[in-house]
C-alpha cells in the first residue's frame, strides 16, 4: 500500500515510484480517507494536470492526506478563475522583476554565509537554506527581512512534520496569526495603498459576469499565503539537497566550481533528480479511463511529480545526474495552469546560493551520519539537518563594513 509520509518512503521515494511505474502504474492506495490513486507515470500526470475540466483543483485540500486548514490560491482554483488570480501577482515573478532582485538575493546570501563562514562548520539547512528563501519572500512581500523566522519555521514544521505531531500543531496555531499580519496588511493598504503586495491585491480583479470585480479580503489572504508558503519552503528543500547532492559527486561538484556557466543546467537536473514538491492531488470531476483504470467521479487523484522525473519513457538514465540534459522537461514546478508561478525566481535563488556555496565554502563535507530527512517527506521531500565542515574563510567585502 502507497503511504508517502512513511520513514520507509523517506528512506528511498525513488524505489516506491520505480517500483510503481514498472507493477503498477495507476495504483490505488487505502492508506488514508476514502483511498486514493497514484500515477507515477509521466504521460498520466502530465495528461490529468492538464485536463483541469475532468482533473480539478477545487473542493478541497490537494494534499494527502487532507491537512491545510486554509485555502491557498491560486492552488486550490481550476481557470479561468485560477489564470486570473495569478494575473494579480504576475508582476512580482516577470524576467525583468526577478532581475531586479537578484542583487538583494546576492546580498541575503553573502550576509548568511558570513555568519558561519569564519567557524569552519554549518548546519547546510538550519544556517543557509532557511535564510536566504526566508529574506527574499520577506522582500517580496514587503515584510522587515529580519521577520523570516517568525514565517519561515512555522512554514517548515507545519509542511514537514505529521499531522500530528506537536510541532506541527504547534505551526499551526503560528500560522493562524501569520495569516492575521497578512489581514492586517490587506486591510491597510486598503486605505494606505504602497507597492507591495497587500497594494498589488487590494487593486486586484477577476472576471465576473460580463465585467470584473475587486479580490474578497478572503481570497486576497489566501493569496497572500500561498506567496508565503510557495516562497519558502520548496526552495528550502532544493537547496539542501543539492548541496548534498553535490558533497557526494566531488567531480560534478568541482565542474560546476571551474564552469559556474554550467550551474543553470545543474540546477534544472537535481530539481529532477530530487524533486521537492512531491505531487498534489486533483478531484475527478467524470468518470475517465487511466492507464486501463476507470477512476470514478468524486476520486482523488496523486500526480507524484517527484515519479514523472525519473519516468525512463522520458529522460535517458533518469537515476543518473546529467548537467548538461537538454531538454529537460521536468515536472519539479507541475505543469500547465498550475505550473509554480515563482519557478523563474526560485530557480535564481538556487542558482545564486549554489555559486557562492561553491566559491565560499569549497570542498565542504557533510556528517552523513548526523544528516537527518525532515520527519515527513509526503508532500516535501528534504532533509531537516545536513552538519557540514569546510575550511574556515573571510566574510564578503559587501558586509565586512558592518562586522
């Protein structure tokens, strides 16, 4: 039986999905609620994620088993509806804005890395991948950088603990007064407009009838939310697992040290290889046929990303990390309507912090023995501590004034 948030799962997700794709490839698993498929295969999920009429995204939680307490948008809307809400945002992830903050997210990386780059030894998760996701979102929506903790760990221990768990309950409960500051800055603007986000969506509209209609107060926190959550927490994961990735191919490792023209490439083939957001579910809306599988209305359907990614149909040696794979249609940001709408910045920052990781820190090591995957890996799959060694370095000429 198919059960994501397992240790055995944690342990090798990549075995289960083979193993999936080869006995099984629409299974169906009673493992939670009324049961649930799984497709592993990458022309299934890339077919349901595309037909959102018959695959939706609306009526409830795309995660398995149901855990958000609230709605995130525009996740959780099928277009057109779904096509408008991410119009609103649109203008904070274009080319032309992601290259305007890429001097700050060189910034926030340098200032991290000088925190620890004098000791000689980090934690890869808790002093790098946390920080520089969590000053950037805080950056992008407006919010002091110095706030991330305050979002950023009730974010992560709310996607990486079981349900429940205590500290899983216990972000939840951070969660409800992170979406509060997020009302609270709605309602603001509403009479003090600016330009950050909570502006962007008190000015925001949808089609409505013949004409349009301004956001919901409701739907522009949930919005906002979901700017939160998608701005933390995968690219968190992806962060740490390349980093340790990389310590384990030391010949890769040093290529992309001597040819950091090639980290664009390298960045796109680990999202692959270890792609963080597992998958989300859609709800069958008719009866349709899947790989000889009848799925009936009102089922819930895994489209496990992660599964399509290492899918031998598609990618050449789909076990083995090639930098250089072009085309390298992966599914780690999904595909179609609700492809990630921050891909293009998320992919900078790992970009960014892998190329000053690499210059900085050298040929680091990692404590393998005291790595540690985050306690579930069901919805994202990473690693919740990576102890790494490297030898001892300057702080960068950019924060060196301040020490």
């Amino acid at each position: 039986m198919f059960d994501h948030h397992t240790a055995e799962f944690a342990a090798d997700p990549w075995g289960v999905y083979r193993d999936l794709r080869e006995r099984c490839p629409v299974a169906h698993s009673t493992a939670y609620e009324d049961g649930f498929w799984v497709l592993s295969r990458y022309a299934d999920i890339r077919r349901c994620a595309l037909d959102t009429e018959t695959f939706s995204s609306e009526g409830g939680d795309l995660l398995i088993p149901a855990e958000n307490p609230d709605r995130l948008l525009p996740v959780q809307a099928d277009p057109p509806l779904a096509t408008a809400y991410r119009k609103v945002i649109m203008p904070l992830f274009t080319a032309s804005a992601v290259r305007a903050m890429r001097p700050d997210i060189e910034r926030y990386t340098d200032e991290t890395i000088d925190e620890f780059i004098e000791r000689g030894e980090c934690d890869l998760v808790a002093d790098l991948a946390l920080a520089v996701p969590g000053k950037v979102t805080m950056r992008l929506v407006g919010w002091p950088e110095t706030d991330w903790p305050d979002v950023v760990l009730p974010i992560r221990d709310f996607s990486t603990y079981p349900a429940d768990a205590p500290e899983r309950l216990a972000a939840a409960e951070q969660l409800a007064g992170i979406r509060q500051r997020a009302r609270d800055n709605i309602r603001q603007r509403a009479t003090e407009p600016d330009t950050d986000v909570a502006s962007m969506l008190v000015r925001g509209t949808v089609p409505h009838g013949t004409g349009s209609r301004a956001l919901t107060e409701d739907e522009a926190v949930d919005i906002m939310m979901m700017v939160l959550f998608g701005g933390v927490d995968t690219t968190v994961a992806a962060i740490g697992n390349m980093l340790l990735y990389l310590e384990t191919d030391p010949r890769l490792r040093a290529r992309l040290g001597a040819e950091p023209e090639l980290i664009p490439g390298a960045v796109d083939e680990l999202l692959r290889y270890e792609a963080p957001v597992q998958g989300f579910a859609r709800f069958v809306r008719a009866d349709t046929e899947i790989g000889e599988r009848v799925v009936a209305t009102g089922d819930k359907v895994f489209l496990a990303w992660a599964a399509a990614n290492r899918d031998p149909a598609v990618f050449d040696e789909p076990d083995t990390v090639r930098p250089e794979r072009s085309p390298n249609p992966h599914l780690a940001f999904g595909i179609g309507a609700h492809r990630c709408i921050g891909a293009t910045l998320a992919k900078v920052e790992l970009e960014v912090v892998l190329r000053k990781a690499l210059a900085r820190l050298g040929e680091y090591t990692v404590r393998h023995t005291a790595v540690r995957p985050t306690p579930s890996c069901g919805t994202t799959f990473g690693r919740q501590r990576i102890p790494a060694r490297f030898v001892p370095g300057p702080r960068s000429r950019a924060t060196d004034n301040v020490r």
